[in-house]
C-alpha cells in the first residue's frame, strides 16, 4: 500500500466513525422524524458542533501526517467542491430549489475574481470580495426570474442558463486586451484566462510550503461555508423550510412566503460558492469554460446525491465518496464518466436518500407493521396483498385515491 | 428580401427539428409528467443507427427509418424498466427522474464515445439539393422535416384521442389508481407509452443529424431547446409547443443572422426567462390548480 492510499483510508475511517457518532446519538430516541421534529434543537446544534470540531481538528492535522504533495492537491479539491457542494445542498435540497445551474453561480465568481486580477491588476486577495459580491448580484438575478416557476421547470430552465452561459464564453474570439503579445479574449474563450497571479503563497512560504498554505485556505473556506450553511439551517429560516416542506399548503396558509425565503437562500448561498469560484480560480491559477461541462455538473449533483439531499451532513460525506470513487476510476479515464453516471442511477435507484439516509435507516429499523400502510405512499395494490379487510375502511379508500401524482 | 427569405427557411429548417423534439418529450410530460433530459441519448441512437445501416452495412435507405424506429422502441422498454419504473414508484418523480436522465444522458454519450468513437462522423440519410426562390435555396431536407415533424404530430394526436392505447395513457396520466381498478395494466402502459416515445424520438434523431454530423453529444443541444421551448409553450400543450418550436426557431436564426451565431441561443432563453416572468405556467399554459 502506497502512502497516499493509507491516508485516503485514514480520511474515509475518520468521516465514518464521525457517521456513527452522529446517528449514536439520536438512536436512542424511537423515532428519528419525531426527534427531529420535536424540540430537540439544542441537542442536535451540539450534535453538529461536536462532528465539526473533530473533522477540523483532523483537518487541521491532516498534513503533519506526512502526505505527499498529490493528496494534498486532491485534498484542496475535495475542500473547495465540498464547499460548493454544501452551498449547493442549502437551496436544492434544504430549500427546495432545484437548481441544477449551480455550477453557473461557480464559474461568475471564479471569472469575475480571475478578469479583476487580470485587467484591473489587483491582487486576488482584493479580488476575492469582488467576485463574491457580483457572484451574489448574479444569483439574486437568476433567482428571482426562476423561483417562480415550478420544481421541474426549475431544473430545465437553470441548465439551459448554465449551457448558454458555456456557449458564450467558448464562442468569445475577439480580442479584448493585448498583453506580451497575447490575445486575450475578454472571458478567455475556449482556452480560458490565465496570467492573473495567485494568492503569492510561494514568495511568502517557498517553493515547498507553498501547498501547506492554499491547503489551509481551501480548509478555512470550507470551514466558513459549512457554518454559513449550519447557521442557515438552525435559524428561523431554517424552520421555515423544514415547514414547507414537511406541508407546503399548511405553511403557505400559516403566511409563509415561499418564494420571498427561496429567493434569500439562493441569493444567500452565492456568497460562498463565488467565494469557492475565486479561491478555485486562484489556486488553479486558470479558468476555463470546462468547469460548466456536463461531467463536472454530473460529478458535483452524484456528490448531493450520494450524500443525501437536505442532510447537513450528506453533502460532505458525499464529496468525500466520490473523491475517492473519483480517484478510483481515474484509471479507466475512458470510463470514468461513466463510472459516474452509474453510481449517480444506483444511488437513485436503491438509496433515494443517500448514504445519510442509510445510515439513519439502519439505526432507525423497525420491523414493518400495519401502521405503515398509511403512508400515503403505498399503491392500492399493496394495500390489497397485506391485509384484505381494511380495503374498504374509509381512511384506506380515500388515500388510495386522494394521492395524485 | 432574401436576407428574409434566407431567415424564414433556416428557421423553418430548426424549427421543424425543435418541433419533432417538442412532440417526444410532451408525450413523457402528459403520460407520466417527466422531463427527460436522456433524449439526448436517444437523437444520438438514431443518427448512429443512420451511419450504421447504411455506411457499416451498406443497407438501402429505405431501411433507415424502420431501424431507428426498432431500436428507439427496445431502448424505450430498456429504459422504462431498468430505470423510470423503479423511480416512479417513490416519492418527488419529477425531480428524481431529471437528476436520473442527466446521469444516463452522460452514460449514453459515453456509451457512444467508446463504441463509435469521439469523431463527428457524415450521417448518410439526408436528402439533397432543393428548391431555388430568388437566390435563396430551401433544401429538401427542410421540407421533408417539416413534412415528418407535421405527420408525427398529426399521427400522435390519432393515436391519442382515437385508438385504444391513447385512450389507455391518458386515463393512466389523469387517474393511475382509478384506472388499475378498472382493470388497466398500468405498467403495461407506461411501457408502451416509452416505446412510442423512444421510437418517435430515434426517428428525429436521424431527421436532426442529417443536417449536421454524427458524434457523442449531437442531441444535447436541441434537446435544452426542446425542453424549453416546452416550458415557455406550457407544457401539456402539443399544439402551443409546435408554434413555439417555429417562433423560437425563427427568433434564432433572426439573431443569428444580425447579431451573430453566438448571441441565438442566449437571445432564445432571455425571450423564453421574460415570458415565464410574467406567466410563470407558460405561454399558453393555465395554472394548475392541486386539490388536497
């Protein structure tokens, strides 16, 4: 075994025993749901904190262990896209947009930092605020011309924003500056900007600490993204999504405005995926149209999806998988989309609710009884096999009819 | 003058394709309320099965469109079982069938990529030359799309309101419950709602490579603009998604011609994200009213 498997090891052992923590927790409880529903907020806020503590403090250690300089890089990646991934989760599965232009968000505040760097001049410190904020004017924009729309149309309507946005930047040929000689188009093009400097961590740490520093940058923006997204989800507009989605009609007749607290999520969340975007941009030290590709969206939405959609953990987990699934596949490069594609079908297919949801299923197993029949999500003829007499019982005949698709 | 001209026969040439897209994926809509982002994958089969019968095997052209309808109709079952089935059987369909038909678009593009190769290939049935009005030349491929685009249309809408399967889908779509006690088999149903589609869909496949050229991706595209065109004609509407196939395909070629080929696709959107500003259920959708 090579040093840098053992240390993916190590990562993937450190997230699962974090895994059982959590559900350890709250399996004493009988029921998941109603723990989570009922006043137990403080415990899971300690809950959360306890999980954060022990995967920074790893984290904050993760490199005395000696890991080479390509599990650090891959570690940075895995930092900034789970970043991206936990703002991602805040609006497509804790706020119920489904988004699937996120990546569009990314790619503003990855040019806007790269194109102040590079025809402002300023230092991408300064660049970094810059990008975010416009990363936010953009996101306030798309949102408030798609949240009105219903759930799949969303879906459609933000893939077609993040195609047209990649078509745009591949067709731009005309030069926009000249500098040494190069043609620079003014969003790059196909070949992408370049030439903007970086966060100068190789004049302040040398050539070989240099990786230690983008290593605790791209560590301190994940920290920072999932307190934002924990405070999101523990504030007041937390409680108001988790009532429209549990009952959407009960919530809008209490006078919840769904779309006014969407349209603040998915402003909200544009801070730290624009700040995700510059950092990316800094630390790659180029841009370019690819990360709007279909296989980087595939590779981001298998991480929310594995994870588990609406978790506060899922998103994580998820990004920490298919980094390692990644690193897997990355020797059948022909494959790897593929390999991709599959895990994304078998997820949905088998665990519609993620490796989170799993988990909370082994820990909260119950053998099956009557009572589940009333779920609402049984068809008649599952009604029918288990138990023929209350067919007819007037609870059992409307739900079987009052559930429409 | 024949600037316009030369506008209204390129439009009149990607509107019929959007159409032909259009009326695949309203036929999922209405049936089981999918989008389907997977249709990508089968534009691709059908322009691949063109190249293979006739430039692999160097078949007759009248054997094209059979195959393409054959193999979009297995694809379909394929597709209905290994996947649609199990999805439509737990909650949040709409959404889950979406992230789930981007995964198997990749999937097939890929599939595509390692069979046949990364390189665009000539897709062999098309027709060629055409009229000449005034310098202007309409090709018979555009007439002859137009022409399918309008037989299709006209044959689904037979199919729908006059025969027994149409009449055994719709009452599926409005009423799954209801209708399996009157003794529908509503799997079957849906199954051969996806073997229509996946043949309809295979059969425009060939019709839209046969002005371009074969490679993985080639669906992707007009599959985003089907969608969407879809949406803004409000979706459920066969009739309002064919016009705002045409409008939508002339407003592209407009601005392609006077702004320049890449501001057509993103003039397109911006037009279709202002109407949903104001009529949020489409062009000529009516708002859906849920009763609980």
């Amino acid at each position: 075994m090579e040093l840098y498997q053992i240390s993916i090891l190590i990562t993937a052992i450190g997230i699962l025993v974090a895994i059982v923590a959590y559900f350890w927790g709250t399996s004493r409880s009988e029921n998941f749901v109603s723990k989570v529903r009922s006043d137990s907020r403080n415990t899971l806020l300690w809950r959360d904190f306890w999980i954060g503590l022990i995967l920074v403090a790893f984290a904050l250690i993760f490199p005395a262990f000696g890991a080479g300089k390509y599990i650090l890089g891959q570690v940075i990646l895995f930092f900034i896209w789970a970043a991206v991934v936990t703002q991602w989760n805040l609006v497509f599965g804790f706020a119920g947009i489904f988004t699937l232009g996120h990546m569009a968000v990314f790619a503003i505040g990855g040019y806007i930092t790269a194109m102040t760097g590079l025809y402002l001049g300023w230092s991408l410190w300064a660049a970094l605020p810059v990008g975010a904020l416009a990363t936010v004017i953009f996101s306030f924009l798309m949102g408030a011309t798609i949240i009105r729309l219903r759930g799949p149309y969303i879906a459609v309507m933000t893939l077609a924003i993040a195609i047209a946005m990649q078509k745009l930047i591949v067709s731009d040929v005309e030069c926009f500056i000249t500098k040494d000689l190069i043609c620079y188009n003014f969003t790059g093009g196909a070949k992408g900007l370049f030439g903007y400097g970086g966060f100068g961590f190789k004049e302040w740490l040398g050539f070989k600490g240099r990786i230690y520093g983008e290593y605790y940058l791209a560590l301190l923006l994940l920290i920072l993204s999932t307190l934002f997204a924990l405070y999101v989800i523990y504030s007041p507009l937390g409680s108001t999504f988790r009532s429209i989605r549990d009952n959407e009609i009960c919530a809008s007749s209490r006078g919840v405005n769904r779309v006014k607290y969407q349209l603040i999520v998915f402003t909200l969340s544009g801070i730290f995926t624009g700040l995700a975007g510059g950092v990316f941009a800094g630390l790659q030290t180029t841009i370019g149209p690819n990360i709007l590709s279909l296989s980087l969206l595939l590779f981001l939405l298998s991480m929310i999806v594995v994870g588990g959609r609406g978790t506060n953990w899922g998103p994580l987990i998820g990004a920490a998988t298919l980094m390692l699934a990644d690193t897997v596949l990355r020797d059948l490069n022909e494959l790897r989309v593929a390999g991709l594609s599959l895990i994304i079908l078998l997820v949905m297919l088998f665990l519609p609710n993620g490796v989170v949801g799993l988990i909370g299923g082994i820990f909260n197993w119950k053998p099956k009884n009557n009572q589940s029949n009333t779920d609402g999500q049984k068809n008649l003829k599952q009604v029918l096999r288990s138990n023929r007499n209350q067919v007819f019982k007037k609870g059992n005949w409307i739900k079987s009819f009052g559930d429409e698709k | 003058m024949d600037i316009f001209l030369q506008i209204v026969f390129s439009g009149l040439a990607v509107g019929s394709m959007y159409a032909v897209g259009a009326i695949a994926l309203s036929l999922l809509w209405g049936t089981m309320g999918m989008l389907n982002i997977a249709h990508t994958a089968f534009i691709a089969l059908g322009g691949y099965i063109s190249y293979w019968t006739m430039t692999v095997m160097g078949a007759n052209w009248i054997f094209v469109l059979p195959m393409a309808f054959l193999a979009g109709i297995v694809m379909g079952y394929i597709y209905y079982h290994l996947i649609i089935r199990h999805i439509y059987s737990k909650e949040n369909f709409s959404v889950n069938i979406i992230i789930a038909s981007v995964a198997l678009a990749a999937l097939g593009e890929n599939a595509y990529l390692n069979l046949a190769g990364g390189e665009a290939l000539r897709q062999p049935f098309r027709f060629n030359g055409g009229l000449e009005m005034i310098g202007v030349v309409l090709t018979f491929q555009t007439i002859f799309t137009v022409f399918v685009a309008v037989l299709l249309m006209v044959i689904l809408s037979l199919i729908m309101s006059k025969t027994k399967l149409g009449q055994v889908i719709r009452a599926v779509s409005q009423q799954p419950t209801a209708s399996k006690l009157m003794g529908i088999n509503v799997q079957k149903s849906f199954a051969t709602a996806l073997m229509l589609y996946g043949s309809i869909a295979a059969i425009s496949g060939v019709l839209v490579t046969g002005t371009s050229q074969v490679f993985p991706s080639v669906g992707y595209d007009s599959t985003v603009k089907a969608l969407v065109i879809l949406i803004v004609a409000g979706l459920g509407n066969l009739r309002a998604g064919i016009f705002m196939a045409f409008a939508l395909g002339f407003l592209e070629m407009g601005v392609n011609y006077v702004l320049g080929a890449r501001y057509g696709f993103p003039s397109m959107l911006a037009f279709v994200i202002i109407v949903l500003l104001f009529k949020p259920n489409g062009f000529f959708g009516k708002e859906q009213i849920t009763r609980v």
